[in-house]
C-alpha cells in the first residue's frame, strides 16, 4: 500500500489525468446503462399495444414515416432506430419508413402516400417544415382526419415544447414521444398560411419572425469559438455594423374570428333505404329555395410601424383548448431600445423566441397583410427556416391539423383552462 501511495505522490500528474479518465469513463457507463434502462421500459411498454387482440377481418394500421437522416448533424439515423423504431415494430404498427434523402423529395413521395393511418415526420422544424409545404397534406389531414406524430430528432424542435413534458434527457424525450403516439391522444393545432404575390403558400405551425434579433441570431454560429458568449457576440457585432437597426412596413388585418363548434369524430349512422329514397324524391319534386349567403364585410385596420422586430405567431405554443375565438399573436417590439438590451434580449430569444417584451404592441388578428417598402431586403424566418422577404398575405387555419400529444400534456392543458 505504502509502495502505491508512492507511486501515485511520484507521478502525481499521470495519476491526476488517470483519475480524470476514469471518472468521465464511469460516468459515460453509467449514462449508457440509464439510457439502456429507458429503452427497456419504452419497449416493455409498447408490447403491451403489440399483444392486444384484433378481429382476423381488421388490416393493421399502417404508419408513414418520413425521417430525416441529416438531422441533429447527421445523427438522426442513429437515435430513430436505436430509440424510436423498436418501439413502433413492438406496438404492432405496419410500419413504412421513408428517408428524405434530399431536398424536395418528402413532397413527392407524399403524393403515393393515400392508404396510412397515421404520419409519423421523424426530425425537427426544418423536416416539418418540408412536409407541410406540400398542400395535399393538408387536404388529407382535413377530410380524412389523419393524426400526424412528431419525434424530434432535430437540432430545434419547436413542437416538442407543446406536446410533450419537458425533458434533459435525449433519449427519455425520444421514447416519450413515440410511446404519445401509441397512446392516441390528439391536439388540434392551428397552421399559418403565408403567400407572396407569386410564390406558392408556406405553410407553418409555429411562427413567422422578421427583424433584427432573427437576423443576429442566424449568424450566432459564426463565433463558435467563444463558446457560450457566442450569441451575445452575434448581437453585439451586429449593432456595431448598423445602429440604429429599424423595419418599417405597412400592416392591415382583420380581429379574431368566432371559433365554430368542433365537428364529432364519429359520423352519424346512415338512415334506411326507403328514407333515402323518399328525401330524394322529396328534393325533385319541391326543391328548397336557395338563398345568397350574407356576406359581412371584413373590418379592416390599417398600421404603420417601424420596429426592430415582428413576429406573428400562432397559439399553438400556449394552446387552450376551451378558447372561443382563432387568432394568431402579433407582437410588434418598440425600436427604441439600448445596445446593452439588444444584446440581452437577443440572448432571451435565442432561448425563447416568442418572448414579447413589455413596451411591445400585441395585437391579436385572423389574418393580416404585410407589405413591406420597395427595396426591402433581409429574409423571414419561418418556423426556424429562411425565406426572402417580402410582402406576404398571412392567413389563420385554425384547427387544422391534429397532432399526437402526451396524455398529461392535455390534462395539463384543460387544468390551466378550468383556472
């Protein structure tokens, strides 16, 4: 022992490096066994939908996954099939994975996609974003009522914040997700609809950003040598190249609308023949009398602002599923701010992104037009992915699409709602 002790005091910096080793090795271990151990759960879990019984006439119902292998740089490959797919082959699910190898291709094969029971997007903002840019989807998700699963698997994952506990562990936030999915409990969630003069409408689910606090925060990967000052650093150089950073533009929108009762999932069982046939008759001989819709004429409002930064967001964020009316947030921040806030506030919405500061004006609409002065330059951020800027109609789908949620998610929701 004696002879230990004084090898160790010898080449004390050797055993220093050897101890730090060792410890990082014993702690790696041990999160790869609790990372194990989850796994484990999440797959005992699932048999459990795998071993229920169905009638011999029932096909089993089909999901379309579309992941992104380039996600979470690269590593989105890797976490789907070691977390998530064992889950969905257990829970007895025909199962049809679809990798968006490029750019465009989810779009396409969205177009063979008819016979599925449920969409899985496996990825993050950018992967959701590719898939509801297709305008089928949203007429499938409309009529047939197909509820749409999100495993995040990106670098941002701006529905994950909705529809499922917050979560540090990686692999726990993964196997959670694909266990809501098992489980069928669903949320409505609204969409933007966002269309220039030419192009063809963008669709998003969360939110459209233009200003300067997007603008700085996109080249906060620049100073990745700074390590965690490298957001400050993005926002400070900012202001060093322009200062005072204003946006003006011209906006017109209309207040909420009335929220329409929401339609039962179950149809109504159809009548006999003979009552067919006799409403049919009916008709033919007395038709009913048509009258023209009355059409209210929209109300209007028309602003001028400069800011240093808009945003228009949907509710889905602070979703309230007894709400009477559909609006999207509008936040339009005061341009009249310090460097030192620019700085700090840009490192807050690095963070939180719908963060509106006091002294901004909030105003709530159904829908809204954006022009913006000729010549205008700069980009849209659109649910985390850029766009050119441009003048934009922005229009609210409410309820739109239905998304698989985390059971406590919604007790949670109908509990803020009740106080």
């Amino acid at each position: 022992m004696a002879k230990v002790v004084a090898t160790l005091r010898n080449h004390w910096k050797k055993s220093t490096v050897g101890a730090c080793l060792l410890g990082w090795g014993g702690h790696w271990l041990y999160g790869r066994h609790c990372d194990n151990l989850l796994r484990r759960a999440a797959c005992q879990e699932a048999q459990a939908f795998g071993n229920e019984l169905i009638p011999p006439t029932m096909p089993l119902k089909k999901a379309t996954v579309f992941l992104n292998p380039a996600a979470c740089k690269g590593k989105a490959r890797n976490l789907f099939e070691k977390n998530a797919a064992p889950i969905l082959h257990l829970s007895g699910l025909d199962v049809t994975v679809v990798k968006t190898d490029y750019e465009g291709q989810a779009k396409k094969l969205l177009e063979l996609m008819e016979n599925t029971d449920l969409i899985i997007i496996a990825g993050g903002d950018g992967t959701v974003q590719e898939v509801l840019q297709e305008p089928g989807l949203l007429r499938v998700a409309a009529f047939s009522k197909i509820p749409i699963g999100f495993i995040p698997l990106g670098k941002t994952c701006t529905l994950s914040h909705t529809l499922y506990p917050e979560s540090t562990n990686q692999v726990q936030h993964i196997t959670n997700a694909t266990l809501a999915i098992l489980k069928g409990e669903t949320v409505s969630l609204d969409v933007l609809q966002i269309k220039g003069e030419k192009e063809q409408p963008v669709f998003a689910v969360s939110s459209l950003r233009w200003g300067s606090y997007r603008d700085a925060g996109v080249k906060a990967s620049k100073y990745w040598y700074l390590g965690p000052l490298k957001t400050k650093a993005a926002h400070f150089f900012s202001t060093v190249k322009e200062w005072p950073q204003k946006h003006q533009a011209a906006l017109m929108y209309v207040g909420p609308t009335e929220r329409p009762p929401e339609e039962p999932e179950e149809k109504p069982s159809r009548p006999p023949l003979y009552v067919r046939l006799y409403r049919r008759l009916r008709s033919y001989w007395s038709p009913p009398k048509e009258f023209p819709p009355e059409v209210t004429p929209e109300d209007w409002e028309e602003l001028k602002l400069s800011t240093i930064e808009l945003s228009i967001a949907t509710r889905n964020r602070q979703l309230d599923l007894t709400r009477t009316e559909d609006f999207m947030d509008i936040c339009i921040e005061a341009e009249t701010v310090s460097k030192g806030e620019f700085v700090h506030r840009g490192s807050q919405k690095m963070r939180d992104p719908h963060t509106c500061p006091e002294g901004s004006q909030c105003i709530q609409a159904s829908r809204c037009i954006l022009q913006l002065p000729e010549g205008t330059e700069g980009s849209f951020g659109i649910d985390n992915e850029e766009y050119e800027a441009m003048p934009v109609e922005v229009k609210l789908l409410p309820r739109k699409l239905r998304f698989f949620c985390d059971p406590r998610m919604r007790e949670q929701m109908l509990r803020a709602a009740v106080q």
